[in-house]
C-alpha cells in the first residue's frame, strides 16, 4: 500500500518545543458533522466508535487541568477543542474525553477509562518533554465503587526520548486533525507527530485518489433526521505511523484499528465515511459510518438598535 503523509499542522506557537515549527493551519470551520458513530462486525464479533466535538472557551476546562509536578504543561489558549470517544472492539469498551489545540492539534490533556474487562482510569497531562500520566486500578472488591477511590495507583513522567520539534497529538485527535486539515485533493499531503503509548510516531497521511463509494447513514440536523443512501465521490486517503522504536506493539492505533490505515473522507462533510485496519483476533476490520449529527446553527448576531 502506498506511503502516507498525514493530516497535521503546525503554526508558530509560545509552546517551547514547538518554537519555530509551522504548517499547515487546522481550520474547525471545514469540518460538517459534530458527532459521527462508525461500526463494522467480522466473525460474530463487532466494533463501534464515537466521537463528538466542540469548541470551549479555556475557562470551561481550567479547573478540570491537572498539574504535572516540576513540569510545565502545555498551556490551552483562549479556545480547546473538546473531543469525547466512546468504542468498543474484541470485548473491550472504552470512553475518552480528550482536551486539544482546534489550531495547532497539541494534546492538552486526555481522561480515559476502560470501563469492561481490566478496568483502569487515566488522565495524561501533555508537556514538553512527555506525558505525564496519572492511574487508578481497583483491588478486588472495589470494582463498583468511583475510580477515585481505587487502591492501586501509579503516576509519572513518560518521556518522549527526544524533541518532537513542534505540537504533539493524541491518537484521536488524528480524526479531527484529518477533518481539520487543507487535505483537499489527491496528492495533498502532512504530517503529524503523535504520542501513543510510549512512542512518538511520526505519521503520515496521502491523499490517494478520490472514489465513487457506497453510503448508508442517518443524517441528524436540527430539523429532524434523513437517511443519506446511495453513492458519493469520497476522498482516499492512507494514514501510517513511523515510531521512533521498532516493534510490532508501536503500530499506530486509530479508533481500536492498526496497522496502515485507509479512510475516505466525504469531502463536503469531512466526515470518516469508512476506516479500515486490524483488530487482534478479528484480523481486517472496516468501520463505516452509521449516523452523522450536524453542528447546530449558529444564533444570528444581535442587530444594533
């Protein structure tokens, strides 16, 4: 398959270690959907994703912030996107809320449970150097009672190992990050560092080639609900990561999917009309997408008397 280059942009930034580092802007304004859910089954067993956003003011998620001790973290400007996950995949059921830069794509900080199976909490605070990360897992018997009051604890410092040279995303943010992005035609190209994990990954994504696909989904507006059926010329595009330590645990992971990953994109929407990978025990897996929410309208401006 095709190498990729991905959806990122850079700007000038008074984050540290993004000091000099530009490129492309990220533009909420492109993106037609506020809430998407993608689901694909393969042996009886099934996969599902769902990912909602929207701009707050900094002072919406301030109090919420932690602070990494000895650390300086990654300062919100006047405006976070807000990114809120919630999937499954193989059994495993997790939810993510996730605090980014809607210009830059810098992850801020991200809160995340897996709520089946080991059940586990995490927040991870983003700085210069790596993510700091708080965890909660329960003893036996404590499985019911509020993660903060779990047992068995652990923070720390992951290091990035060296300079990521400009903003740093989580994985999710990729979603938005894509939809953001000037990848507009085929040949359009960027790149992304991403934290996964321990790794830095520097990940790519290529505009391919656009394709007439098949489409399925419910569209809901503010004037009530349509199903959108028939065939529609997407945009192809490839998404690989590039970890800076080899192994088959670093492949980049996308809404539950690794390895090299394809998506098409509706171009008027930029919504993820499909997203294909692997699943360990599934194997291939394609989620498509089930039901697209629009933003609400804005309200008209206040005429002056």
């Amino acid at each position: 398959m095709s190498r990729v280059a991905v959806a990122l942009c850079l700007i000038l930034t008074s984050w540290p270690a993004a000091a000099g580092a530009a490129g492309p802007t990220l533009d909420a304004g492109r993106i037609g959907w506020a809430e998407v859910r993608l689901g694909g089954s393969k042996l009886f067993l099934s996969a599902d994703a769902r990912l909602a956003w929207s701009l707050l003011p900094a002072t919406a998620v301030a109090g919420g912030l932690r602070s990494p001790p000895g650390l300086v973290a990654v300062p919100p400007g006047d405006t976070v996107l807000q990114l809120v996950y919630e999937g499954q995949a193989a059994g495993r059921r997790s939810r993510a809320v996730l605090w980014m830069d809607p210009v830059t794509g810098a992850a801020i900080q991200r809160m995340a449970d897996d709520v089946t199976g080991d059940l586990r909490h995490r927040d991870y605070r983003y700085t210069a150097t790596g993510g700091y990360h708080w965890t909660r897992w329960p003893e036996r018997g404590e499985e019911k009672l509020p993660w903060a009051q779990w047992s068995r604890a652990t923070e720390g410092l992951r290091h990035y190992g060296r300079d990521p040279g400009g903003p740093v995303l989580e994985p999710t943010g990729l979603i938005y990050a894509v939809a953001a992005a000037p990848l507009l035609r085929p040949g359009d190209t960027a790149d992304f560092t991403v934290f996964q994990r321990r790794v830095l990954q520097r990940v790519e994504v290529r505009v391919i080639d656009a394709r007439t696909v098949d489409v399925d989904y419910r569209e809901v507006t503010a004037a009530g609900t349509r199903r959108q059926r028939g065939r529609v010329e997407a945009l192809r595009l490839v998404v690989r990561g590039d970890p800076d330590t080899a192994g088959s645990s670093d492949e980049l992971e996308l809404l539950g999917l690794r390895g090299v990953l394809e998506l098409y994109l509706d171009p008027g929407t930029r919504a993820p009309l499909s997203l294909s990978g692997n699943i360990a025990v599934i194997g291939a897996v394609t989620l498509r997408l089930q039901s697209l929410r629009r933003p609400e309208p804005l309200a008209p401006a206040p005429q002056s008397p």
